[in-house]
C-alpha cells in the first residue's frame, strides 16, 4: 500500500505537486496518468525519498521510504532505465545489488529469465538496447521479491511483443497481491493495463477513479483523457475551453 498525503513539491516558484492525497491499494494496477510534465516522476521520486517533499508525506506500507529497513524487499522500482555502470554485465549489476541488499545470489538467476535476458545477462549493460536496458531496470525492481512496485513509463522503448510481456507480468504480480503503481502518459495503454487510475494535471489530483469510469459519458477514453487534463494543461496554449 502506497499512501501520499497533501504531498507537495516546488521548483523555484513553481509548483510540480500540489498537495497530492491518494491511497495506491494492493491486489490491482494502478495507473498514474498526466500529460508531460504533470509530475509523475517527481511524485515517484518523493515515494522512494530521491526528492524530498516541502509538504506533506509518502508512505509505504505505513512508514516512509528513509524508515524501511530492507527497502529492496519492500518496494522495487523502475525510475531512469539507463542508470547502470555500461561496463558492467546485467547479471554482475544484479549481483552486486543482490550482495548489498542480503538477497540471495540465485535469485539474480531468477528476475533474468522473467525478463527475458538471461541470454544476455552475461553482456556488459552499456550494449543493451533501450528495451533490453528497461528489461534490466524491471530485473532490478523484482529482485528483492518486494510487495510493492513503482514503474515510471515502463513501456518507453519496448516493441509489441515487449508492451504486451510488461502488461502481462504487472497484472500478474498485482494478482499475487501486490500494489502495483505504474505511470503513463498513454491513456489506451493503460486502459489495457490497469483498473484503478489516478490523473493528475499541473501536480493535482484530477481523478481516481477505473477504466470503465473515466470513459463513461465520453466517446472514447483519449477523449475523455483529454478533456481532464486540457483544463489543467496550459503551457501547450491550447486554450480549450
Ligand atoms: N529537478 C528539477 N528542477 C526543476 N524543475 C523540475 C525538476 N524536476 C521536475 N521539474 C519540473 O516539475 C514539473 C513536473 O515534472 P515531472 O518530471 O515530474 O513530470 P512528468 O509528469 O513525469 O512528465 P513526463 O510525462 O514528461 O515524464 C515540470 O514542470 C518539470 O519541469
Ligand atoms: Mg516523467
């Protein structure tokens, strides 16, 4: 369970969050839903303490990330896909995290068949493709086995077949219970990925609400998507009233 409360950050003057309440339940995937530069990832940079909040706080399963005592168990997470030493193969980078996280070494085994690399897995990291590199990313996220999983645009970079792999294995891990928090600037793919969504728009909460409800009403979910978040959106000038 992931509980933000008023949560709330500034740059300089501008607000990238605005006092963000939302409850991210266990058992589901949950979709984080805003346009480019709605603050998605600084919202998943404040839940793992990369970010420090002005107001308000970030709970994981009660306690904030600073708090946890075996983070990697607890909560795994897909931030930047490219933060990997290049020289380094995927499996010594899982390795060395597996050795400083107290996770057992055969479990690096493990994540590389679920994400497809263990023929790769042998290769230095800095010649990974983009989606081999997200692969490695959703490698490292499950390695301590966590309850709790947070992707930041997971889908960035990875082919059909790599979109549907990730869509499967997030609602599979969701349906062993866990909270599955999962950001996207794509409304139809998260309509095929998630059953609860949270929008937001300029940092504040614009919905929360599933699938089925945010399309009720509109001719399609884009539609609906879009007339949410335009109001919010204003330095595309778009003006749409
Ligand atoms: N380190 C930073 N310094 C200054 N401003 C920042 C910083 N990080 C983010 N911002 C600003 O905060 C706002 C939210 O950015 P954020 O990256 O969280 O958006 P996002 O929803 O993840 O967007 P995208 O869909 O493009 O990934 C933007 O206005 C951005 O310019
Ligand atoms: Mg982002």
């Amino acid at each position: 369970m992931i509980e933000l409360r008023e949560l709330t950050k500034r740059y300089g003057g501008r607000v990238a969050v605005d006092a963000l309440s939302v409850q991210v339940r266990p058992g589901v995937v949950t979709g984080f839903l805003g346009p480019n530069g709605s603050g998605k990832s600084t919202t998943m940079r404040m839940i793992l303490g990369l970010d420090a909040p002005d107001h308000g706080e970030a709970l994981i399963d009660g306690v904030r990330y600073a708090q946890l005592t075996r983070p990697l168990r607890t909560v795994g997470a897909l931030l930047d896909a490219g933060a990997f030493h290049p020289g380094r193969s995927g499996r010594a980078h899982l390795a060395a995290l597996a050795a400083s996280n107290d996770i057992p070494a055969a479990r690096v085994g493990e994540v590389l068949r679920v994400v497809g690399l263990s023929g790769a897995g042998d290769r230095r990291a800095g010649t990974y493709s983009l989606g081999m590199r997200q692969r490695l990313g959703v490698a490292v996220a499950l390695l301590g086995d966590p309850g709790v999983l947070l992707l930041d645009e997971p889908v960035n970079g990875l082919d059909p077949e790599g979109i549907r792999w990730i869509r499967d294995l997030l609602r599979g891990l969701a349906a062993e219970g866990r909270t599955v928090f999962v950001s996207s600037h794509l409304i139809a793919e998260m309509a095929l990925t998630a059953e609860r969504l949270v929008v937001i728009g300029q940092g504040r909460l614009l919905a929360e609400t599933t699938v089925a409800g945010l399309a009720a009403g509109h001719d399609s979910l884009e539609d609906a998507f879009f007339r949410l978040t335009s109001q919010a959106t204003d330095y595309r000038g778009t003006g749409v009233s």
